[in-house]
C-alpha cells in the first residue's frame, strides 16, 4: 500500500482519489455481474458450488461476497459474461437469481432493491418494429429494457421476442401492450412471464424480510 497526502476541506480531512485511479478499478470489473437469490438467501459456498456446475463449460469466474444476500460474478471476458445473462433465466434450488451488470457507483445493498431484472415473452410483435430499438419503445411499457437473449437478437423465429427488463417489485405485471402505429391503427402486444417476483408487502422490496 502507499500513503498519499489527504485533502483538508473546511478542516475535515477527504479521500480524493484521481480519476485515473477511479477508471482502472472500474476497468478491472467491466465484465461483472451483480446478483441476488431472491426471496431466499443461501450461503455464498452453495450458491459459488451450484454456478460453477451450470456455468462451467462456459468459462472462469471468481465469485465475491459484497453483502448480506449480494454476490458479485466477475468473468474474464464479457463473451462468458453475456452467454449467462441471454441464456436466463436461471435459479439455484427453485429460486431465481437476479442479475445486472455491474455498474460504477450502483447500489449493492439489497434493501435498497425495488425493482429486479424480469424475463418477458412479447408476442404479436409487427415484423417491422421486430430490431433493437422497435422492441425498446414496445418493452419500455414495462420498464427499463435491459438486453435481448441471442434468438431474439438473431431474429431465428418472430413467433415471439425475449426480453431482460428491468421493473419495479410493484408492479402489476401486465399482460398486454397497446402498440399505436405509424399509419394510425393499433395492436396490442401479448405478455408473458415465464417468472415474476412477489414484492414484499411490508417494504416493497424483493428482499426476504
């Protein structure tokens, strides 16, 4: 370790470290996931032992304890890192584990959780709007769009899209889009969930209370 000299601002000493400093530690777990069981927590050598068989062909990840219930899966490329998060959703016993990809200054605190990352099927979807941005407005009903799974991205089948997005615990899930088009007439969009949590009643969080 080194000492560097800390900053005095109105006689209180500060950390202060340089933006460089910043940018190569984020750098550093660029192809990281955040995760959480949701509704159960289990010791983090259980969860770390049930990932390593689902996901072991796929390649290496080290697996770190942040806080009560939050891990952090950190891959060595971002190849590894994608394939889990378009091949979801997953779960460890019967329960689901939520994932984001790890972000510089998000929160890793599980309380602070009211919302979590959903699988949804978009059925009726109009051929035309069937791209990245098309499946964006359409999904955006629900939440905030997070990524598409590898059929989807490939267009292998319009029978229906699949789509990571993220929503709130509160939710009421719905079942139906209203999708206005560009010529004037209207559809609507079928919705499905192949899992969705149960928000809290008490903190209308995902947490186990």
């Amino acid at each position: 370790l080194h000492f560097f000299e800390p900053m005095v601002v109105d006689g209180i000493p500060r950390a202060k470290p340089p933006p460089e400093v910043c940018a190569k530690g984020a750098l550093e777990w660029e192809h990281t996931l955040a995760a959480f069981l949701v509704g159960k927590r289990l010791p983090a050598i259980k969860v770390k032992e049930v990932l390593q068989r689902k996901w072991g062909q796929v390649g290496v990840f080290s697996f770190h304890t942040v806080s009560n219930g939050v891990f952090l899966i950190k891959f060595e490329n971002g190849q590894a890192r994608d394939w889990v998060m378009d091949n979801g959703p997953w779960d460890i016993w019967g329960y689901h584990i939520a994932f984001r990809k790890w972000t510089k200054g998000m929160s890793l605190r599980l309380e602070e959780c009211r919302s979590i990352p959903v699988w949804v099927k978009l059925s009726n979807v109009p051929v035309h709007l069937w791209s990245s941005l098309g499946l964006s407005y359409i999904a955006s009903v629900l939440g905030r769009p997070l990524y598409m799974d590898a059929p989807t991205t490939k267009r292998q089948t319009l029978t229906f899209a699949r789509i990571c997005v993220d929503m709130l615990a509160t939710s009421s899930f719905p079942t139906a889009i209203n999708l206005d088009l560009d010529d004037g007439s209207s559809t609507v969009v079928e919705v499905e969930y192949p899992w969705k949590p149960q928000a809290c009643s008490l903190c209308k969080s995902v947490r186990s209370c």
